[in-house]
C-alpha cells in the first residue's frame, strides 16, 4: 500500500531498462500509446535480433492507476513473445514493479516522482559516460554507433568514424604526474565536444584513446573535422597540476584516424577497426596526423570542406 506521503507526489509512469545497452535510463510513458520494437519509427526501440521490428505496446486506459488511468502491455504478434514477471503474455494491465522482457532486455514500470527520475537519470549517465571527461563510455559509443549503422543504412545516409590517440602520452605522465594526465584527458575530451555538431557522439575509448562519429558526414568531411580536432588539440595549452606551479601549461599532439559508412563498411564494428588501423598507420607516419582507411584524391578533399547538411 503506497503511503500518504508517496502518493502526494507527483508520480509519474515510466519504463526503466533494468538490462541492455540503455541500462536504468528511465523513458516516460507520456502518451496514450508507445510501441515497443526493434524498427526505427518504434517509440522505443531495442536493438536486439530477438526484438520484432514492433514488439509490444503501452498504452493507457481510463480507471484506476494513478490519476485515474491505467496502463495496459499488449503483445503485437511477435515472433519471441513478450514476457510479464517471467510469464509469457497477451495482454495485461500493469502494477507498479512490474518487469517486461522482450528479447535480451528487461524494462520494469514504475511510478516515479521527480526524485526518482532524477536519480534514475543520474544512475543511467554514470553507468553510460566516462566519469573524467563527461564524453560516452566505450560502451555506450557501439550502442549509439550500432543504432547510427542501422538508421543509415534504412535512410541511406552516409557518417565517419573517427578513432583518436595522444601521443607520448606515457610522457606526459611521467614527466608531470597522473594528476596533470588526468586533467590533460579532461581538457582534450573538452576540445573535441566543443568541436562535434548535434547528433555526432564522442567516446573516451579507453585509456588515452577517444573515438566519435559524424552524423552526414562522408569521408572528406570526416577527414576536415578530424584536422580540426588535431589542430585544437596541437595549438592548445594543457593545464599542469602541480602543487607551487600555479599556471604552468604543457602541450600535447594527437593522432587520428578516419573510416566511412558506407564505402569502407556498413558494419559498424568493422568500421571502428578499420579507423584504427588508419590511426596506426598516422603513428607510424610520425604522429600528430590524420589518415583515412582508404586514399582520397585532393578533388574528393575540397569537397569536404562543404558544410555538412543538418
């Protein structure tokens, strides 16, 4: 039984992913009906091969619940079922608490209040950014870099993958401490965010390696934006953290390298390991450099200075 206090608040119904690639990211049941399923037009879609394109349906209907509605889950005939508390189902009106599995993820509804749908989202930003730099956890980069893949390859639209790597950073470390690296990380994770437009998503990758992807972009304006970010992060001064040098800077260089969807691949997994083995290839070639998986002419590079398209 809710009590008076609870139920003074202002409750509202949403769905918590509770498994999967958006893990306690809390999704608002503030319409009549939200479908389910793994197609792009889904209100809430779920990558998973175990996901029919719709899959389920939300939707509410007037009496009981909260403020006089209740919610309703209904199988749209999908091919693996859709599960309530572990018992396949058709059709049922839900409880607070109550857990959906479609597919490989779990959701559970819940009436939140906005405490609890601000934890819910502070709970899901810590699971999917990186804590020092605020960019996406690798993670969270291939699930957005898997839903990008699947959205272009439906609407044909091409985007790069960028993957990036300090150099010497190993020196930096070593020459002014783990504290100066760590902000030096932080500084440089900054720079790229300033540089990406809407919709583009950047990653600390791991260690000193970042990575991102540009929404429209192909090559040639993967490769401008890549010499943006090298340039940025080549002309700038890093912060040294050192206790009686107040305001003592250090400079750091970056190497980057670059593939396209769909010319290069339409996987998106080979699309990260084909720009990594281009920012190998910048390594070995000195550093402090942008190359591409593939050659472009310097006709096709002009053409990259075009805007992108919004």
């Amino acid at each position: 039984m809710q009590s008076p206090e609870r139920s003074s608040r202002d409750l509202r119904p949403a769905l918590v992913f509770l498994s999967g690639e958006l893990i306690a990211a809390p999704i608002p049941l503030d319409r009549e009906e939200v479908i389910l399923g793994r197609a792009l037009e889904a209100d809430v879609r779920v990558i998973d091969s175990k996901v029919s394109r719709q899959h389920a349906r939300i939707y509410m209907v007037e009496g009981g619940g909260i403020d006089g509605h209740s919610y309703v889950v209904e199988d749209l005939h999908s091919r693996n079922g859709t599960f309530l508390n572990g018992r396949k189902i058709t059709k049922e009106t839900l409880q607070n608490g109550d857990k959906i599995t479609i597919g490989e993820h779990i959701l559970r509804f819940d009436l939140l209040d906005e405490v609890d749908r601000e934890y819910q989202k502070h709970i899901h930003r810590l699971i999917s950014h990186d804590d020092l730099t605020g960019l996406l956890s690798s993670r969270s980069f291939f699930s957005e870099l898997r839903r990008e893949a699947s959205r272009a390859k439906t609407e044909t639209r091409p985007f790069c993958v960028l993957m990036m790597d300090v150099d010497h950073f190993k020196l930096v470390n070593d020459t002014y401490g783990h504290l100066t690296g760590s902000k030096t990380l932080e500084e440089i994770g900054s720079l790229i965010i300033k540089i990406m437009r809407s919709g583009d998503a950047a990653s600390r990758f791991g260690g000193e390696e970042f990575s991102a992807f540009l929404l429209d972009a192909d090559l040639a304006q993967g490769i401008v934006a890549a010499e943006r970010i090298r340039g940025e992060v080549e002309d700038a001064e890093f912060t040294v953290v050192r206790h009686g040098s107040p305001g003592s800077k250090h400079k750091v260089t970056i190497s980057i390298g670059v593939s396209s969807f769909p010319e290069d691949s339409r996987d998106p997994i080979e699309l990260v390991e084909m720009a990594d083995t281009a920012l190998y290839r910048a390594k070995r070639e000195g550093r402090n450099r942008v190359c591409a998986y593939r050659e472009i002419t310097p006709e096709e590079l002009a053409q990259g200075l075009r805007p992108r398209t919004d």
